[in-house]
C-alpha cells in the first residue's frame, strides 16, 4: 500500500472572491493565479494572494472535502464568497 502524497492545501483571494486550492508547490501556483487571468473568474480585478497554507497528507482529498463543505457558496470553480 502505497503511503498519502503529501501537498499543500492553501487559501487565495481576490477582490471579494477565495479559492480553495492544493499544489504540491504552493510559491509556483501563487504565480499562475497572479499571472494568468484565465484561471481566475472575469469579474475578478484585483491580483490573487495566497492567505493561507497548511502541508496535509492527502491533499487531493482534503481538497475535495473543502469544496464539498463550501459547496454552497461556490461561484466559479474553486472560486468561493
């Protein structure tokens, strides 16, 4: 049995909008979310910021359990109010 993949799960905003995320290289995917508007939704102006972070085991799963709890308050993705 293979052990859990450890990663990051991490908290982005902006402008009024949060992003549930994971990345095993949280510095890198602060950069993609800075620099490429096609990740963020079109009503966003403001750059992203990473605002939290926390290294888990099974961050994939995790995850997805974030976005299952918060799931009501899902605009775009894995972009939240």
């Amino acid at each position: 049995m293979s052990s859990p993949i450890e990663g990051y799960i991490y908290l982005g905003q902006a402008d009024h909008l949060y992003k549930i995320g994971a990345s095993k290289q949280p510095a890198m995917r602060a950069i993609q979310l800075k620099s490429d508007a096609t990740i963020r939704p079109k009503d966003i102006s403001g750059d992203v910021s990473i605002k939290w972070k926390l290294r888990v085991k099974n961050y994939k799963l995790i995850e997805q359990l974030l976005h299952a709890r918060f799931t009501s308050k899902r605009v775009d993705g894995e972009w939240f109010t």
